[in-house]
C-alpha cells in the first residue's frame, strides 16, 4: 500500500456510506481526486476540518483505496463561510473549477489562480463579483478560449464602436467582423473585463467601476461559459 502526499483545496464532500465523507479536492499535483475520508462525521473526528469546501493544504493519501489518512490545513477560509454573498461567490469559484478541470489532469496554474481568487475574497475586502469576474477572464485564458481586450480576434484593429461576442468561437470581434451567432457587449462592460483582467487580485480593492458594470460582465461570461463547456454557472 502506498501513500502519496498532495496539496489540494477541498471543492465539495459529500455523505458516503454510514459515517464518511466521499471528498473531492482540487490537487497540484494530479487535478481533481476524489477521496474518501472514513468516520469524519463524528463530533471526535480529529479531521472533521479538513472535510469543509474551501479547505487548502496538505493531504495524506493512501492508495489504491484513496483513503485520506492525514490532513494539515493551512487555511480553511472560514471567513467564506461568515458571508453569504462571498460563501456563493466562493462556491461558483469551486464550482467552476469541478466543471472545467479533468479528473487526473493537473493544471497548476489554475490552482494558483484558484487560491488566489478565494483568499482575496475571504481577506481583501473587495466587490466579491469583481473577484469572479477576473477569475473567469482567467479560466477563459486557461482553457484557450481569451478574450480580446484590445483587438479584434479576427482583423486584429483597435476596437471603435460596438463589439460583440461570437457565441460559436468564445471570440470579442468589431462590427466589421461580426457574424453568425453574436450578442453585442457594451463598452462599459468591455472595460470591466480589460481593468479586472490586468489588476492582480492584491490591487482589486483599489479599483471602482461603472456601476453594474460587473453584473453585466457576469452575464456576459455565463452565457459565454455555457457555450463553451455545456453548463451554466448559478452566478447571480
Ligand atoms: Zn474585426
């Protein structure tokens, strides 16, 4: 039998058998595993902790039977948790990263950004929708689908004027580009995506955008979501 040692954030658990928990934990090393950790639903349980979605650390795994046999959190983001408007926005980070990550696959840089979008919720005192918003401009970026912020993906000029969503491709092009499948994005949300994009998470509380600019940039990036990866994200 062997043990292999991850770092992993916890996405979600769920009840298993009488008194486990069957834990899915995005992890550096291997994507996205799912673990069992046995008898955690005890009061005793020395890692009832661990279990809790949002958990980061170090985990202890014992294979084949993928069961956890020690955990050492180094933040459980309990701040999440005290908020119910940053605990959903939490959650539609965690559910992102379960819908668009393969079991096995690693993806260190998502994981990073991952960690990052959460503490900055949890810690910074920030819009929490301007966190998901740059989050999810990273998430397109990750899996090749980048928004073009500046210039038309397709005739690569400077935007003038309207621009739009190609719904078929995950592309923003100009007017003179526009085809098929498109919905205009407004110019106030266009430069939501481009601040959010170019601001590291440490700097979001500095910024202040056009009011409901961000609403209507998470309207924007569900539909685009939706296309591309078959399912909707419960955003707002
Ligand atoms: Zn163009």
């Amino acid at each position: 039998m062997d043990t292999i040692k991850v770092k992993a954030i916890v996405l979600s658990s769920a009840d298993y058998k009488e008194k486990d928990k069957l834990v899915t934990l995005f992890t550096i090393e291997h994507g996205i595993m799912q673990v069992i950790m046995k008898s955690v639903k005890t009061q005793k349980a020395k890692m009832k902790f661990a279990k809790e979605p949002f958990c980061f650390g170090e985990f202890l795994i014992s294979l084949p039977s993928k069961v956890i046999t020690g955990a050492n959190i180094e933040d459980s983001f309990f701040e999440l948790t005290k908020d119910i408007d940053k605990f959903y926005i939490g959650c539609a980070i965690l559910e992102t990263v379960k819908t668009i990550v393969v079991s096995g696959e690693k993806n260190v840089e998502l994981f990073i950004e991952t960690l990052k979008a959460i503490g900055c919720i949890a810690y910074n005192g920030v819009n929490d929708k301007y966190v998901l918003v740059k989050f999810l401009l990273s998430v397109f970026k990750n899996m090749g689908y980048s928004l073009a912020l500046d210039k038309c993906s397709t005739c690569g000029q400077k935007f003038i004027g309207k621009r739009y969503l190609n719904l078929d491709f995950g592309e923003i092009v100009c007017t003179g580009c526009k085809s098929g499948n498109c919905i205009e994005i407004s110019a106030k949300c266009h430069s939501c995506f481009k601040i959010l994009s170019e601001t590291s998470y440490d700097k979001l509380n500095t910024i202040k955008l056009a009011p409901k600019s961000e609403d209507e940039a998470l309207n924007v990036l569900n539909i685009n979501f939706e296309r591309r990866f078959n399912k909707k994200l419960n955003l707002l």
